[in-house]
C-alpha cells in the first residue's frame, strides 16, 4: 500500500517494517483492545500516535505479514477484521457523531425509566390485589378455624344460652337419675354387641383378609376407646347450661376417627352417637334441676324460718296482752270494789281495746294468709328505677326490712308502703304479675326485685286494694345522698 504504514496500536508487538495484515487477518485476544477511532493506517511520514485524519482511501499495500503478529491457530477474535485503514474523521464530525450517540442514549434511557415506571405500577397493582385477596383468604381461613373451636368459658356460654330450656322435661331430679340409667345401660349394651363402631370387614393386611379383619377390630377397640374418653369427659365436666360445648366437642371427636378411620371405612355407629349425646342432654338437665330444687328448699327453708319468726312474735304479743289483759281485770274488779265507778270505765275502755288486740293478734296467727305487702327501695345498690315488692307475716314489718339491708348492701332500704292485708300471698301475686316483664332475675322468679319506679307500684297497688293512707314516693336515702357527694370521680 503506496504512501500508508500499518499504524501498531498501544500495547501490541511492533511488526516488521512494511508490514501489511493479509485478509481476515485477527489480532490476539490477549493483545489489549485499540483505542476508539484509532488510525490502523497512517502516511508514512507521520506519527504513530492514532490521532484521527482527514477521510481519505489509499490503495492497499500488498505486504506479507510478519510471523508475530499471526495469533494462535485455538484464539477467537476479540478485535474486528482488519484489512483495510480505517479513514479518519474530523474533529468536528468526531464531536457531532458522539453527540448523536449521547441524543441516541438519552433516548434510550427515557424509554427504560418509561418501562420501568410502567413495570414498578404493574408490581404495586400486582401487590396490592395480592393483599385484598390473602385478606379475604386469611378471614376465610379465621371464620373457618373460629367455626371449629369449642367455646369453654362456663360464663361465656351461660351469657350466649340465656335462659336454660330443658331437652328432656321431667318432674325432678330422681327421674332425671332414673332416666340416665336407662340410657347408660342401652349404651352398654351397644358396645357388648358390638354396634358402637362402623367398619369395612374386606380390608386386608399384608395381602391377608384374616390379618387384615384383625387389624380392623383392633383399631375400632382403640377409637371406641379414645371417644368414649372423650364422651365421659363431656359428663365429667359438664356446667349446667353448657350442653352445647359439650356436644361440639363429640361432634368433633366424630369426625376425627372418621378421618383417621377412612382406610378401613370405621366411623361410630349414628345410633350409639345418638345415645351418647341423649346422656350429655340428660346430664345437663339434671344438673339444672338439681340446682333449681337446692335454690327452691333453700328459699322453702327461708320462708319458714320467717313463719317461724312470726308465729313467735305473735305468740309473745299474746302472752304480753293476756299479762295486760290480766292486770286490767284484777285493777278494775278493785275499782268497782271501791266504788270508783269513773275510773272503772276508763279501764273497760281500755279492757275493750285489748280484747280486740288479742282477737287480730289470734287472726294473724290462726290465717298464714294474712300480713304485710311492702315496696321498698335502694337507690344506693340497685338504681332509682328498681324496686322490690315483697311480703312479711311479722309482727313488726320494719323489722323484717331492716334485715334486708344488713350487711350484704351498702345502703338501707328506703320504704314506700306497707299496707297490711288479709290475703297478702294474693294480693302480692298480682302485683309481681303485673311487673313480671321487667324482673331483674329472669331465671330465680323468687328474687323480687322489679325494673320500676314507686309510682307505678302505687297505681297498680291503688287500683288492687283502692285508696292508700300512706304511700311515699321519693326515697329518703340519706346515707346515700350524703355519701355520694364523696365518691371518687369515675373515669
């Protein structure tokens, strides 16, 4: 090639003087890359320092190559062929081909950071329909395992029942007992016959029939076992009114063994589950009763422990006016004797008072019907709207309500009325008929406290007996008044 030398870049071997690089010749990969826009060819008159030229084509020099710069036979190219000079450029062209290239880049970044926005949103969108959807799986997933616990707080469940219906009535706890015997002995005898538990007699062991009917009765002994634990567990440790947990609990130990139990096809026998859950029933029924009837004899035995304190106190009111009447008698058979007529009849007045003293005294003791009905109230321990209608056969009511307000509430009672009637066990029927929706003890019907106010109570009494002598309407509650003005302020 006239006029041109191959132009070494940095870094190679120098070739022979003259040399030119035949077609498809290769550098060698080891070689260092040339420079970018680096001059390959260059006049011979000037220097190899690979600054661009003017653009211009020579002809091909026709020289042999030198044998160090040939690389090895195994190399793969890492340069691009070079068989012809490269034609330099300007400085200006130079500078307007990389702004070209850096416009070219700039693009190209904008339509990445566009991509990559749009690829970020789908992402959040992505995201955030992962979330709306583990959400709604995950309540899913809680209703579903809320649906398979069994509830055990005994308050809880009383809260949730209300009040108790019997499964099973029956008159009282002794036919309760001889009911659960009877179940108890038709639950022994479905285990003696072997119907308790289900399952399949053609599974096979170790290709075995025999071995694998063996196997069969083995495993059902077991599962028996481990739901009958469960079932007296149930029984054990039953509250009144929590059948229902009891129940769940069975159901549950049901389907376990069913599962377990599906290879041979076990399961328990509907029938025996049936008389498992009747016992459950039963059981809990019977605990209700038991507890009904202990709360009954225990206000049976209140009850005559206050006929008791009645009849006493009418007993010593007799002897204390026979003693009065006595003493009249033998002070006016005096006074006659001394001929002080006038006094003598101021004492048959009184003697007369007496006899009729004694005649009521003899009426309320001789009619267990007779006695005070009393309204009563404590807005310290129960609120300004409840009240408690009640009744007392003694001699001195107040007596009786002064009990009431010992040490079991903060506060005495305040009276409303006391209206003494022959038949007050009736007329104090009707009036807790006539308030029977508002009890506060919904299940105890003997506790006697009522969601009213005094003024009601008066218009049903009023319209009952007619007119009232004396009836107070605002409770005095001097303890509490005086009280409450010190209490500490609540948060």
């Amino acid at each position: 090639m006239q006029g041109f030398r191959f132009n070494t870049p940095p870094g190679w071997p120098t070739p022979p003087e003259g040399w030119v690089p035949p077609d498809g010749w290769l550098p060698d990969p080891s070689w260092p890359p040339a420079p970018v826009n680096w001059a390959f060819w260059v006049p011979d008159d000037g220097e190899q320092d690979g600054s661009p030229r003017p653009r211009h084509r020579a002809a091909e020099p026709a020289v042999e190559p030198a044998e160090d710069l040939a690389p090895d036979a195994g190399s793969a190219p890492k340069q691009g062929i070079v068989s012809e000079p490269t034609v330099p450029l300007s400085d200006d062209e130079a500078l307007a081909g990389e702004r070209d290239r850096l416009a070219a880049l700039r693009a190209e970044i904008a339509a990445e950071t566009k991509k990559l926005a749009d690829l970020r949103a789908s992402v959040e969108s992505l995201r955030a329909q992962s979330s709306l959807d583990g959400r709604d799986d995950m309540e899913q997933s809680a209703a579903d395992l809320r649906a398979q616990l069994v509830e055990l707080n005994d308050a809880l469940l009383l809260q949730q029942v209300g009040i108790y219906e019997y499964h099973h009535p029956l008159e009282n706890a002794d036919a309760y007992r001889d009911r659960l015997a009877d179940v108890r002995e038709r639950i022994k005898a479905r285990v003696r016959s072997k119907e308790a538990v289900l399952a399949s007699d053609m599974f096979s062991y170790n290709n075995s029939l025999a071995k694998g009917r063996k196997m069969t009765s083995d495993f059902a002994k077991l599962m028996l076992r481990a739901y009958n634990a469960e079932a007296d567990n149930c029984v054990r440790s039953l509250r009144a009114g929590a059948v229902a947990t009891a129940k769940k609990r069975l159901e549950a130990s049901v389907e376990t063994i069913a599962r377990l139990g599906s290879m041979m096809d076990m399961r328990i026998s509907p029938g025996y589950h049936a008389l498992r859950l009747e016992e459950i029933e039963l059981t809990s029924d019977y605990l209700v009763k038991v507890q009904e009837e202990r709360e009954q004899a225990r206000e049976e035995r209140e009850r005559l422990r206050e006929e008791r304190k009645a009849e006493q106190e009418l007993a010593a009111e007799r002897e204390r006016l026979d003693k009065e009447r006595t003493h009249y008698r033998n002070a006016l058979q005096a006074l006659r004797d001394q001929g002080k007529l006038e006094e003598a009849v101021e004492l048959e007045a009184r003697l007369g008072e007496l006899d009729k003293a004694i005649e009521l005294n003899d009426f309320r003791a001789a009619n267990i019907r007779a006695g005070y009905v009393y309204v009563i109230s404590n807005i310290g321990a129960f609120g300004k709207d409840v009240v408690k209608i009640g009744l007392t056969r003694r001699l001195e009511p107040l007596d009786r309500i002064r009990e009431l307000g010992d040490a079991s509430v903060p506060f005495p009672f305040d009276v409303h009325a006391l209206y003494f009637s022959d038949d007050a066990v009736t007329l104090e029927n009707e009036l807790h008929s006539a308030f029977a929706e508002r009890r506060l003890n919904q299940v105890n019907l003997r506790r006697e406290f009522f969601f009213a106010t005094p003024t009601e109570v008066r218009e049903i009494l009023a319209a009952k007996v007619g007119s009232l002598l004396e009836f107070s309407e605002a409770p005095e509650a001097t303890q509490y008044f005086q009280s409450h003005a010190n209490w500490p302020a609540r948060s």
